[in-house]
C-alpha cells in the first residue's frame, strides 16, 4: 500500500472574490486488480500496455487506486508531478522476493486486461481475495501456478553432460586441482 499526502494549497475563488484554503490530503492507494479494472471500466481500453497515459488518465488511475474513503473529487485536481513520479515508481515496483530464470520466463504477445487476469485466476483456482494484492504480487503467483502446472521437462544426455562438465570444471578452478 503507497500512502501519498496532497499538500494545502490557497487558491484564489474568482466567483467568492476570496482566497479559498484547501487542507492537506493523505490517501491510501493499492495498485491491485480491482484498481486495474475500475480504471478500464472507465477508459474502455488496456491499462497494461507499453503506450504513455495522458496525465488525466494518469490522475484517474490514482482515484481508482484510492483506498480512502470519502475523497473529495477535487483533490485529484492537485496531485503534483511529484506524486505522479511516486505513483509510478510504486507501480513498477517489484512485490516479491520470487525471481525467474531466464528458461521460465514466457514472452506473451496477448493483450493483458482485467477479465484475462481474472480469468487466470478463475483456471488456476486463485482466490478472489488476490484481486487487493499489488497487481505485481497477483502477477507473479499466476506465474509460478503456471511454471508448476507445467509437466516436468525432459532433459537430453547431451546437456547433462554439458551441465555435468562445467560443474567439474568450475569446481577444479575454485578448489585449485586437476581433477
């Protein structure tokens, strides 16, 4: 969870002919499934794509990630590129201490929304409760049930011997011998 503080500001009321203060603003936010799709609900279109948001799509994907309750829509008028800069961070942010080798990984061409998400968790019998984990977090358990529902691969003599054969050799360096 990311806890962000919209700063007070003064600001001047033309209509009242009066300086307004509006008070600082803590908000709670989670980056989490149902934030994703709050937000495409909104946009009708992906959230996990390479393309740039405009900074109201950005400012809106704060509001749906808002955990708060009771914010007044107004405040989203004064997130900074600051906060902007902390949210992103946060989104990028890695959840997890599970890391994948390279063999592991899978590179997917498919467009990634809220439904497919839902729809791997649905499969891969994942509770529903996972929707407020970090969406990185989520994305990482669908992985891992993916690579351990996978039949165990085989593995050719040939590469058992290569393995075997650098083993042995990293083995002779480090202990300082010939074998």
């Amino acid at each position: 969870m990311l806890n962000i503080i919209i700063p007070a500001i003064e600001l001047y009321d033309e209509s009242l002919e009066m300086f307004v203060n509006i008070r600082e603003r803590s908000l709670q936010l989670e980056h989490s499934l149902v934030s994703l799709s709050k937000w495409e609900q909104q946009w009708n279109k992906p959230f996990l794509t390479k393309t740039k948001k405009t900074p109201e799509e950005s400012t809106d994907y704060i509001r749906c990630m808002t955990m708060t309750q009771n914010v007044d829509p107004e405040v989203y008028k004064f997130i900074t590129n600051d906060i902007l800069e902390q949210v992103s961070q946060y989104i990028e942010k890695t959840m997890t201490a599970t890391i994948f080798s390279e063999t592991e990984k899978t590179i997917n061409k498919e467009v990634i929304t809220a439904e497919v998400i839902y729809y791997w968790m649905i499969a891969l019998n994942i509770p529903f409760e996972c929707q407020k984990w970090h969406l990185d977090r989520l994305l990482t358990l669908i992985n891992v049930c993916n690579i351990k529902n996978q039949p165990k691969k085989k593995v050719n003599k040939k590469q058992i011997i290569d393995r075997n054969r650098r083993l042995n050799e990293q083995r002779r360096q480090a202990m300082n011998t010939k074998g």
